[in-house]
C-alpha cells in the first residue's frame, strides 16, 4: 500500500518517507524493569509505505505470564517457546537502520531496552515514532485515541486485538493514515532520539519508604525529637552513615539528603563546617546538634502524627473557610471547574519560591450556551502579548485555544504579521475560516465542521482554573496523564520534569524529582514520556502514592538561551490513561522572560485529587526550582 493519497501530491510526503519497523509485545505487566515480554512482532515498511518483512514469535518468559484475560496467553501456550535471547538476533536485524514505531511508543521501546539488556545485547534503535503521538498533533475527531479506535476511524480492521502479529498490522494501517493527515496539516514527524541505554543506566533502585507521619517542627532546644521530624546528615561521622540513616527511619524520623526552611535540625559533628547544607541551617535558622547527641535523642523519639489515608469512597470535604465552594464530583459528562478571581494577573518572575495556592476560588459559568463552545481556535502572528490576549479571549468566549493546526481546528484569528505563517497555505487549502481580531468581540459561526465534534469535549481551564479529577473507570489504579505540548522549538529544548511534595512542599527523597535523568521514581508510581521534541508527559498512578504526597508539582524548564515568550503558549492536558481523551485542557501563554514555568499542580482535596492549571513562571533555572522544593543540587 502507498502513501498516496487522492487528496495530496505524493512529493508531499518527502519529508513522512523513513525505512520504518513496526514493533507490538505483549507482556506480563506494566513495568518494564520488572515485568517480561510475552510475545513479539515486527513488520517492517519501505519509505513508500510497502510492507517489506514480518516477523512474530511467543517467548517463554520463565515467570508467570500475568493478566491472561488481557492477553491470552496462558503458561501453556508458552510452553516451549523460545526465549528472548534467542530471537534478539532476528529482532536487532530488523530494527537496524529503521525507525520504531509502536503505538505509545516509549511502552514498547522500554521493554525491548531490559529485554536486550538482559541478553547482554544493545537495542540498535537510534530514532522511535509513537502514533498515539502523532495522532495527538493530528487530533482526529475520536472519542479516545486506542489504536482500536483510531483503526475504526482511518477504516482499518482489527481481527484479534492484543494479538501482536494483529495488531502490528493493524498499526501499519495506523500509520499510513496517520502520516497522510500529517502531511496535509504540514504537521512535523514527533520522531524521538533514542541514544544507547546500558541496564546499569536506566534500572531504578528499589523503593524508599516514605515516612509515615507528618512533619512536627523543629527540634526545641532540651526537647525531644518526634516522630515525622526532618533531619538531615552533614560531614564525617564516627558511626557509619547507613548506620544513622537506618536507626533514624526505624524509629519514625524522616530523612533528608538537603536542608530547607522545613528541616527539623541538622547533625554535624563539624559545627564550623562551610558544607551546603550547614550554610543552609545557618540562612535558614534550623537547629543544629552533633552525633553522639543525635544518638542520645534517638533512644527516645517520641510519638508523631500519622499521615491520614483518604477513603476513596467518602463523600468531599468541605473546603475551609477561606476557600469555601460547593464541591461536585465529577462524572463522565460534568465537573466542578473553579478560577480563581486573580488567574489573570502576571507571574512574580523574580520570586524564586513557588507560587502558593489561590485563596477563594469561586464557580465559572456554564460555557455550552457560549458564542464558542465547542470550537478550537488558532491564533497566527502579533506581538506575544496580543497573542496571549486573543488566547484568553476565546477561552471567555467557550472555545479552546489551540497551539499547532491540527484537523480539530475550526477557525484561525489573523493577527498583524500572521499572513506570513507558513502554516496559512494549508489553512487556506483546508477551506478553514480566516477571522480577524475584531471577530472576538462578537463572533458569529456559521461551519460547525461536524467532523471535528466529538461526544464530549475536553473542559477548557482558565490559567488558575482547578477541577476535580474523577476516578478513572477502568479501576481506582489507572494512571492519570498530564500532557504539555509547545510549538516545535529550534533555539533550545524544553524539559517537563515533577515534583511530588509533602505537606511542607518538600520532596521527602531526590528520587521524588522526576526528569530526565531520572525519568522514573523507584516505586513507579511516577513516569516521564517522551512523546516527542514538542510534547512530554507526566504519568501518575494516584491511587498507588503514600499519604505523605500531598501534591505534585508539573513544571517545565528551557535549556538554552530562549525563554518562555519566544516558545509562546504551552498548553496542558489531563487524561485518564494514556490513549484516552483529555479529560480537561489549559493553554498558558503568560510568560515572557521565564526560563521556568510551573504548568500544573495535582493535590488532595479531602478524599479526591484535584488538578489547578497554574502557569506560573520564573527567571531562574530548574536547579534553584528544584532546590526550592528540597532537591538536593550540587553546587
């Protein structure tokens, strides 16, 4: 089959022509540090879209196959199939030289990773694309994006679902289309470097345990220490430091590797020490004591207050009194959407600490009887901060902003300088209506496009808009995706990194800091996806996060000399599940000098999480970020 399409010139497609290789497993669960790949397929496509190999096997994975009612295959299908190591060879071969593509892409790619590793073998992949990426910038009108799903929308039958070999080939069908739809909106390929991965370099070490009671204060002097205290270690000690960090965790103290406003006391035996963290205490105020008084405390640490566990099943709890709503949990078509009155005001761009939640959040209107409702809106060209304006008047008026064209697009604003776009010679081709700014003050619509409606819409969020979360049908363990996608950048590369905090807004480990060298916590509980140059993602197993974790943090940081003014708006999605639809969508487009910005924050509110679309943003670094939030930074 060709990439040709009777809409579109087949040179269009130069820049979507790659040697490509179709990867599908089917595994045992869900992480890939751990669990074992089932069974394999791959199919591999020449540049013009024609099938050119196919290859599938079961594997034995020598452990119990797991969910057999998703996958099928029980332990004696598995019976005397070959190992992994045994068809890595073949596999290898076929991934050489081309791009992998899988349907959320990173899944696939993580397995085959361990899967070589544990083969004493590299994974030869230098390039990956993810069609669930993909068909995020397409945004065709489905009502998910499972590849199911989107096979049923591009008309591509699906025989055995969660069969490789099927689905594989189900994911060529996938693909063709897919790339069809991005040449015609001029969409760039999300393709993702995949740089060699060695075992040692991307297996997390085993999970901490996270301290089970609540932070009391600091040490007062002759006082006691408490359970839940803060305390951190500096220079040489004459017991061995596991030693201390062991006694300490054992008897309900909460151990940390840097010192913050929240440390509790710091123990030096060095009290003229200039380390880091004793420059710390001493801005800061904490209390310092040395070892052998350390040891003397520990013999009688006493009684803390346990974090409470939110019951799934309890009704909301009111909000306190200076931030009284009316709460609402959401089903599958309503939400509780709040704003605060002061959403609209400019970020505090020289404050280094993070913003604090908004005080008095009251209900935003219904917008289904909006002039916008239910429409997507591109704004091309003018000065950033009239761009941001436009932005933020579609959103009062009941539409979504979009950030890229993309075939949900119903309508373009034209703003000076926005003729020149490079992306108005597919506008015009694609008969989209061309507004100008003045169509904002009262806009009339005439093409609905009913192609682009779906049976439910994402809630649009204000920058500061919150909305509760609700609980994910598929079970109370489903993961929680948020989104950010940006225009494609050239001038420096944008990284999504998180922050899950306590009650101080601290992180209780360094490993609580997700990024991209550490791109996953040890309890897997938190996740960084790469979709892409121009989108990342942030999965969350809520369900599954300790009572300590009061709040996740969602930021985004340049490196380079760009800042956020030039990347323009960044907008941010939440869905429940990888290939679902966005559950809601904010587009932030505040910023102009910040080099970082916090996107979203996702914290407790009585027994239900809650997402606030923050756009907040700074001068400074990721690193002075993230020390503010207890990560310890060297330098």
């Amino acid at each position: 089959m060709s990439l040709a399409s009777p809409f579109l010139d087949v040179s269009a497609t130069r820049d979507y022509a790659y040697d490509w290789a179709l990867v599908d497993v089917e595994t045992s669960g869900l992480m890939a540090r751990r669990d074992r790949v089932l069974s394999v397929a791959v199919i591999t496509l020449g540049p013009d879209g024609e099938q050119t190999g196919e290859f599938s096997t079961l594997l034995d994975p020598g452990c119990d196959p797991g969910p057999v009612d998703v996958h099928g295959l029980t332990v004696e299908r598995l019976r005397g199939a070959p190992t992994f190591d045994q068809v890595a060879g073949r596999i290898g071969a076929m991934l050489q030289d081309r791009v992998l593509v899988a349907h959320n892409a990173q899944f696939d790619y993580d397995f085959l990773a361990h899967e070589f590793a544990r083969a004493r073998m590299w994974l030869p992949v230098s390039q990956r694309l993810c069609t669930l990426a993909l068909n995020r910038q397409v945004d065709p009108p489905t009502d998910d994006m499972k590849l199911g799903t989107l096979a049923a929308h591009y008309g591509i039958p699906q025989q055995r679902a969660h069969d490789a070999l099927d689905d594989t080939r189900v994911l060529a069908g996938v693909l063709r289309a897919s790339l069809r739809e991005a040449a015609q909106l001029d969409l760039p390929l999300p393709l993702v470097t995949c740089p060699p991965r060695a075992e040692s370099q991307f297996t997390p070490s085993p999970p901490k345990t996270p301290c089970a009671y609540r932070n009391p204060g600091r040490l007062e002097p002759g006082g006691p220490l408490r359970q839940g205290m803060k305390v951190a270690i500096t220079g040489d000690t004459a017991h061995a430091r596991a030693e201390l960090v062991g006694r300490a965790v054992a008897a309900g103290l909460n151990m940390m590797t840097s010192v913050s406003r929240h440390t509790s006391v710091l123990v030096t035996n060095d009290t003229a020490s200039r380390s880091a963290k004793a420059r710390r205490a001493l801005a800061e105020g904490v209390p310092v004591i040395d070892e052998q008084t350390f040891l003397r405390l520990l013999t009688d640490v006493r009684p803390g207050t346990a974090h409470e566990v939110p019951a799934g099943t309890v009704a909301p709890v009111a909000e306190p009194a200076a931030e009284q709503i009316e709460p609402v949990t959401p089903g599958p078509s309503t939400a509780s959407v709040v704003a605060p009155p002061e959403a609209a005001a400019a970020p505090e761009v020289s404050d280094p600490v993070p913003v604090p939640s908004p005080r008095r959040p009251v209900p935003l209107a219904d917008t289904s009887d909006k002039p916008l409702s239910g429409r997507r809106v591109l704004v091309l060209g003018g000065v950033h901060a009239d761009a941001a304006a436009a932005r933020l008047r579609i959103v009062e008026l009941g539409g979504s902003a979009a950030i890229n064209l993309s075939a949900s697009v119903t309508d373009v604003v034209l703003l000076p300088g926005g003729e020149g776009d490079r992306r108005m010679k597919r506008i015009t081709a694609l008969e989209l209506p061309v507004r100008d700014l003045h169509w904002l003050t009262s806009p009339t619509t005439t093409d609905r496009r009913p192609s682009t409606l779906r049976v439910q819409e994402p809630h649009v969020m204000p920058r500061g808009g919150v909305i509760d979360l609700p609980m994910p049908h598929s079970g109370p363990t489903s993961e929680w995706y948020v989104t950010a996608g940006w225009a494609p950048q050239s001038d420096g590369e944008i990284d999504v990194v998180a922050f899950l905090l306590d009650e101080d807004e601290q992180v209780a480990f360094d490993e609580d800091f997700i990024f991209y060298g550490a791109p996953e916590n040890p309890a897997g509980t938190a996740r960084l996806l790469t979709g892409g140059p121009a989108e990342q993602t942030i999965a969350l197993h809520l369900a599954s996060l300790p009572p300590s974790t009061r709040k996740i943090v969602v930021a985004a940081a340049i490196d380079g000399a760009a800042t956020f003014g030039t990347v323009g708006a960044v907008q941010i999605g939440a869905a429940a599940g990888s290939s679902e639809a966005p559950f809601a969508r904010a587009t932030l487009d505040a910023a102009t000098t910040e080099r970082t910005m916090l996107l979203a924050e996702i914290y407790r509110r009585g027994p239900l999480w809650r997402l606030r679309a923050v756009g907040q943003g700074y001068d400074h670094g990721l690193d002075t970020l993230a020390r503010s939030y207890g990560v310890d930074i060297a330098g």
